[in-house]
C-alpha cells in the first residue's frame, strides 16, 4: 500500500501519524483524528492538519 510513495518531509516525519501510530502515542493521534479534512496517500490515514501526515491529499467532499 503506498510503497513508493515518499514522505514529503522527512524532517518532521516523527511528528507524522504513522510514526505516532507506530510509537504508541494514541493521545497525539487522537487529537489529529478529530474533524478529518485530508488523508495520507501513503498510509491512508485521515487527520484534521496536512502537517502531520507524509503525502496528504484533500479528503473529496470534505469541508472547506
């Protein structure tokens, strides 16, 4: 899934939701997952700010 897709920044990639999925940090992931308005080509997660994903793209019909 997604495995030739990059991280768009790999200098904040620790704060991304993959690496806090895969850390443990539910408390931080939760926070993003509130109110979704994009999602990560790359992992398919969904969050509420495109900074904290690798390759976010705009969730169609999403608001704004």
């Amino acid at each position: 899934m997604g495995d030739k897709v990059k991280c768009e920044n790999p200098v904040k990639h620790r704060d991304h939701m993959c690496k806090l999925k895969k850390d443990g940090r539910v408390e931080e992931l939760e926070k993003y997952q509130k109110d979704p308005i994009v999602f990560c080509n790359k992992c398919r997660m969904q969050a509420n700010d495109p900074c904290v994903l690798c390759n976010p793209r705009a969730i169609k019909g999403g608001r704004g």
